[in-house]
C-alpha cells in the first residue's frame, strides 16, 4: 500500500521523527564525547530556570538538544537519547497510546515557544516522546479566531 504523505506548512508532518534530545546523568563527559567523536559543538540557552543545551554539527545545522537529568523526578531515570515523533493533537494520541496498552511515564505539558510535549513506554517496553509543535497551535488559534 502506497500514500502520498505531505509535510505541514510549518515543516513537520504527523508520526515522523521531530527531534532528538540526549538526557543525560553528566552532561560534562557526554559534551566531551560528542565533541571528540562527531564533532558536535553544544550551546546553552535558557528554558524556564534549566539551562537547555542545542546541539550542532560541523556544519551549524541543528541535531538535537540536552539537559542534565537533574531533582528527585528524574531519579529512576537513566542517561538515554529520547527520541520524539510530531503529532497533530499530543493529548488525543496519549489517551489512544493508554488505549493501545501504553503507560504514560510524563502526561501532556507545554514547553513555551517548543509545543506540547509527552513521553511514553510502548507495549513493548521502547520509551518515545511525542509533541505537537508549538507552529502548529498558533495556526489552529488563528484559524479559530477566523472561524
């Protein structure tokens, strides 16, 4: 079976790969790594009271981000790359994941200028983030103060 798939106006399209984010116990070594190995150059910016950490290629192009999994919330949680899927509606497709057999590990929260983000343990034990990226809310807003 063969279909058409397009990507959205803001440059993403439902179920495919968003954006990857390295989360990890010593973002010191892991920086250390990564610039050693790849290449890869991380620079800080501010989230809320977190420093964030982008991440870039050779080439300037963005890779990815990283944070520093820090707080007793974080305490079970291992050093990982959590990758995240785009979805038109994160919340809808949480309760159909809970649905389908999924546990819920981080329930829908919004990230400002980011989108709203959740993170998920298939069936099968895999763990993903999904997100419905903050371009796709401002243009239904717009598109319901036009209705």
């Amino acid at each position: 079976m063969s279909q058409d798939h397009e990507f959205s106006d803001a440059g993403w399209a439902h179920g495919c790969v968003f954006w990857n984010e390295l989360q990890t116990r010593d973002l010191a070594a892991a920086r250390k790594f990564y610039e050693e190995t790849l290449g890869l150059e991380f620079e800080a910016t501010q989230v809320g009271d977190m420093t964030y950490w982008l991440i870039f290629n050779e080439d300037g192009e963005t890779v990815g981000g990283a944070f520093e999994l820090t707080g007793p919330d974080m305490a079970d949680v291992q050093s990982r790359w959590m990758t995240f899927l785009s979805v038109e509606d994160v919340d809808a497709c949480v309760e159909k994941a809970e649905a389908a057999g999924a546990k819920v590990l981080r329930a829908p929260f919004d990230v400002p200028d980011v989108g709203r983000i959740a993170m998920l343990r298939q069936p099968d034990g895999a763990e993903v983030g999904w997100m419905t990226p903050v371009e796709i809310e401002i243009e239904e807003e717009e598109e319901d103060e036009e209705a």
